[in-house]
C-alpha cells in the first residue's frame, strides 16, 4: 500500500492513498475518537487517489491515526483468532 503525507500540521493531516479500503476503514475508526472533530476521505475523480483528512482538537492528528491503526490491528487479531477457533 502506498501511503503519501500531503500536508500535516499539529492538529490537521491529509494523506493520500493508493486504494479506498484503509482510508475508509481509518475514518470510521476515527470517527469513535472524541478528539477527532473531521475524519472523512475524497476522491475528486475516479482517476485520482483517495485523500483521508483529519482534524483533531487537543491531540495531535498523527497520534490519533496511530491510534486507529493500533485499535483496528487489535480488531483483526482477535477476528483471527476467533476464526482460527473455528472447528
């Protein structure tokens, strides 16, 4: 996955991706954080990449994507052991 910072400030970030599946699975893991105040992705063509943007208030919004990874990788391992599981 190719992963391209497109403007970060202390409270705002916007990072362009090479497919929409992270960048809509980021935003709807941000969107249960309350210091995210704006998490949503745009695609002005179907010819361009996504662009996730997020804004925050009192964390900064590199820390608060960090989270999100960090709580959706948590998520899918224990979907995995739960399969695994399975008989």
């Amino acid at each position: 996955m190719e992963v391209k910072v497109l403007k970060k400030e202390k409270n705002e970030i916007e990072v362009e991706f090479d497919n929409l599946t992270f960048p809509e699975l980021l935003r709807v893991y941000l969107n249960k954080d309350s210091t995210v105040t704006f998490a949503a992705w745009k695609k002005e063509h179907s010819t361009k990449n996504p662009v996730l943007l997020v804004k925050t208030k009192g964390k900064d919004a590199k820390v608060a994507i960090d989270k999100a990874v960090e709580a959706i990788t948590k998520d899918l391992d224990k979907i995995e052991s739960e399969f695994k599981a399975l008989k």
